[in-house]
C-alpha cells in the first residue's frame, strides 16, 4: 500500500480533468464510511442518548408525534413519525 505522500504526489500527476473523478470517489468513499458509521452507532444504541434529549426538549410541544427509536421495532430509524 502506498503512503499518503506517495498518494499525494500521484495526484499531482493527474490531468487536470481527471481530478473530478477523483474527488467524487473521494466523497463516495467519505459518504459510505459516514453511513456505516451511523448505522452501528444506531444499531448498538450509542445514538439513544439524542432521541432521548430530543424527547426532553420537546416536551409536551409536538403531541402530534410518536418518538421511535430502533429497539422499538422500526428497524435503523431514530426519527419522529407523524401519528395521525
């Protein structure tokens, strides 16, 4: 594998057109590992403690709510559903 100053200096041998393509494999890359990321986090709880807060603040202002969280069978969402 090479290093970053391998890498980098590889970049700088680029044709200038072919940098886009590039930096949208980059952004893929970055965007995949942040989706991961969340979703462990999410599956192992480690983001209850925000939909928890969120619950507090709210209060009684969004009674037209239901909070959800994972754990409460609906799979890798921590969002609030509308309930009608």
């Amino acid at each position: 594998m090479s290093t970053v100053e391998e890498i980098k200096s590889a970049i700088k041998e680029l044709p200038y057109d072919e940098y886009p393509e590039l930096n949208d494999w980059i952004s893929d890359r970055n965007c995949h590992d942040w989706d991961q990321q969340l979703l462990q986090d999410s599956e192992s709880g480690a983001l209850h403690f925000l939909l928890d807060e969120a619950k507090k603040e709210a209060g009684n202002g969004l009674k037209g709510f239901k909070w959800t969280r994972p754990d409460q069978g609906f799979g890798n969402i921590i969002s609030p559903l509308i309930t009608l």
